[in-house]
C-alpha cells in the first residue's frame, strides 16, 4: 500500500496546531480569510460539496474535495471528518501539491 503523503500532511498540520475540522468551525475560518485551503471529503453529501464550492469561490478560498470522512479523521486523529482547513500556507500549499501529484499520477497509469 502506497503512502498517502498529503493526508500524512495533514496530521503533520494537526499536531502543529494549522487545522480546524468540522463544518462550523471550516466555515468560520474561510469566511474569516484565515484559511488557505479547505478540504472536504469525496464522500460528504453532494449539499456539503456545493455550500463548500460556493463558499470557497465567494470568498476566494482554494478548495479541493479528497480521499474520504474516514480517512480525512483519522488523519487528525479524530472521528469522521467531513471537512477541514487548513490554516498555514506552507501546509497548504504542500498538501496541494501533493494531491495533485496523486490525480495526475493516478491519470498516468490509467492511460497505460
């Protein structure tokens, strides 16, 4: 099983304190400009995915919908976790990178 470096990320970014999760508390920190990216969970309900999309879009926050409830938790050492931000941009722009290394990667080997 290949290593998930950008939910490894994640939990990096918890421990160092530059995570909020849950629905109320991402929100308040996108509305608040302090978040540098959000993240919610492939399998949240398709009205979580388009408050998010819309939220983030208004108030120009990236935001990228990745793996699943499940693993997003126990990547902060929580219970299912729908959503997230992340409020370190050094974070941010690693755990970016690397879930677009992923879909890309994971594109390659689709063609071939």
């Amino acid at each position: 099983m290949r290593q998930d470096k950008a939910l490894s990320l994640i939990g990096l970014a918890t421990k160092a304190g530059k995570t909020v999760s849950g629905e109320f508390m991402t929100e308040r920190e996108a509305k608040a400009r302090r978040a540098y990216l959000v993240i919610v969970a492939g399998d949240a309900s398709e009205n979580t995915k388009k408050n998010f999309r819309n939220m983030c879009e208004y108030h120009k926050v990236p935001i990228c919908f990745y793996s699943d409830k499940e693993s997003l938790g126990h990547a902060m050492g929580k219970q299912f976790r729908a959503s997230l931000a992340v409020l370190d941009e050094g974070f941010a722009k690693g755990i970016l990178k690397n879930i677009q290394e992923m879909e890309t990667s994971t594109d390659r080997n689709t063609i071939a």
